[in-house]
C-alpha cells in the first residue's frame, strides 16, 4: 500500500467530468476611468443550460453581463450597452465570432429576456440571436463582467466533485500565459493567468465570490428601523431605501420584510421616474441598489448573486456586496 504522502504526491482527487468541468478565462478588458472589467470565459459544455453563467464564474470569478434593447436610452442602458461599441473596436470581441450574454427586452427573434448571443459583424456591429439560433451553437465564449479587483484562476478551476476518481496530477491542463494589449479606450489582457504572488492592473488577491460566506442574522427591529435612509412615492408605490447589511439575496429579501416591504420589481415603464427620484438623493443612499426583479425577471439568481441598479449606469447581475442599499416597495 503506497504511503498517505506518496498518494498526494502522485494523485489528485477529481470529478468523474474532471476533462469538461475546467473553466479558463480567455482574457480581461478594462474601461479606463472606471473600476468594472471585462472578461471572456470559454464553456466547455453549451448545452448546459448554465453553462455560460459557469463559465463567467468558475473561470474569471465574474458574472455574465447584460445587453438591452435601450439603445439611446441613457438611463436604462447597461454597462454592456454602453461598452459594445468600445470592446468590438479595440478587437477584445473580434470580427466573425459569436459570444454568450443575457439579454433584457429584446425581440424574441433577437433574443428576447434570457441568455442568448450575439455576433460581431464588419465595422463594430453587432447581431442578437436567441440561444436556439445556429449562431449560437457555434459559441463557446461567454461575455463576463465584475466591479473593482478579482483575482483571476491562476489554473482552470474544477467544478465541486461528484463520484471521485483517481487521475495522475500530471495530465492537467497547463494554464495560459499574459499578454496584455491596450487602447484608447479599454485596457486589455488575452490568455490571462495571474500567479498568487503577481499584482496587476486589472486583478489582485481578491477571493472568488464562491468563498463568500452567507450570514443569515438578520438586524433587530430597532437597528433596521435606523436603516431607513429614504421614502418616496412613485405612481401610487411607496419605496424605501434601506441600508444593506448582508451580504446574500435572502437577506435582501429579509430586509424588506422587516419593513412589512418586499424587494422591488424595476419595470421599463417606471424606470425613468423611478431614476429620477433615486438620483436626488444619491449622496445619501449610494449609486448601487439591490433589486427583485427587472420587468418581473429574477435571472434566477441565488446567493450572493443579486440583481444590482446603478443609478445613471442601467441594471446587471452582480455581487450582493457592491449594492450599499437595497430598494423595497409597498
């Protein structure tokens, strides 16, 4: 019988799906002047129906972004909207290639709500397409993003094992190399991998959002009352602002409830006068809101994933922990 030091020397404990369950990040890109980036995260598997998502968040520990139908639309596009342009010019989307993202308020035929894809055409432009569509067979990049730094897999990351098995550590797959390009506008990286003792640019030692830990105290009546930071009234609906102190969408929920509230459903229609309101009293409450729901679509997020308004900045799936309030109606 080989020794306990002699076994973890030679082999590693992995899934039986250890082959199609490693997740890379292809490369980063950066919006100078902002604290959010970009990211490309190869899926192994399209058929999963959460196979993009994965990708995003096992390989570059980001969440998939979102491009809407509010072309011109300053106060409803998304970050993804406002960046399409910038990302297909300076070459991180390249010419001819399709990539997985969300979609919100799209036709059906280019999209609709939900994951779908997108390709890029001659001369910046870029073609929807429902996840159905032979374009989207062809895919197998997902479009990711996350706010300020996040420490990027140094290797491909396995997902939790099922049935174990045994493998020689030697077979792995090696990681990619750095290369880092720039532009007018995007600072870019292709092929990223960050060693644990490398600072960049546009990453740091930051945890993952998996070793995030869920507290599920929630604060006592009289402390939440204290979280209060603003009312209003919009169309007949009461809002208030609450103080975000957790750090997961059940808290968020939980939030709200103690206000006898529930977490706001954002819709097309009353966006405008809603960001309106929430602009007046930015200094207050903070730029970033937890909501439910965004045209009564949760994204099916759990977790520490929450649906996230950034005043002047549109909506998008991000970390619980970015928002500093969450928004709860009546």
């Amino acid at each position: 019988m080989l020794s306990s030091n002699l076994k973890f020397s030679v082999f590693l404990i992995v899934s039986q799906f250890v082959y199609n369950s490693y997740q890379q990040c292809l490369g980063v890109s950066q919006i100078k002047g902002s604290d959010y980036t970009f990211a490309l995260a190869e899926i192994n598997d399209i058929n999963n129906p959460l196979g993009p998502q994965e990708a995003c968040y096992f390989g570059c520990g980001a969440q998939i972004v979102t491009q809407s139908s509010n072309v011109g639309d300053m106060l409803k596009l998304t970050l993804m909207d406002n960046a399409a342009t910038g990302l297909t010019s300076s070459g991180f989307l390249k010419s001819g290639q399709s990539y997985f993202l969300n979609h919100l308020g799209m036709e059906e035929v280019e999209g609709g709500n939900g994951i779908g894809c997108i390709q890029v055409l001659p001369g910046n432009r870029i073609a929807h397409y429902p996840r159905s569509h032979q374009v989207c067979s062809k895919a197998n990049t997902a479009i990711c993003g996350f706010w300020g730094q996040q420490s990027i897999p140094s290797q491909p990351q396995p997902k939790p094992p099922t049935t174990p098995i045994v493998m020689a550590t030697n077979n792995l797959p090696q990681p990619p190399l750095i290369t880092e390009i720039t532009s007018p506008t995007f600072m870019t990286s292709s092929n990223v991998q960050l060693s644990s003792n490398t600072a960049s640019a546009t990453a740091s030692t930051t945890a993952l959002p998996s070793t995030v830990a869920i507290d599920e105290k929630i604060p006592s009546e009289e402390q939440h009352v204290n979280n209060i930071l603003h009312q209003f009234n919009v169309n007949g609906r009461n809002y208030h602002i609450i103080k975000n102190n957790g750090n997961s969408l059940a808290q968020a929920n939980q939030i709200c409830q103690k206000s006898q509230t529930s977490i706001s459903d954002v819709t097309s229609a009353g966006y405008q006068a809603l960001a309106q309101n929430l602009q007046n009293v930015i200094t207050l409450t903070g730029s970033k809101l937890i909501i439910g729901s965004w045209n009564g679509d949760n994204y099916s997020l759990v977790g520490n994933n929450c649906l996230i308004l950034q005043v002047n900045n549109g909506i998008y799936p991000g970390s619980c922990t970015d928002a500093t309030t969450v928004l709860c109606q009546s």
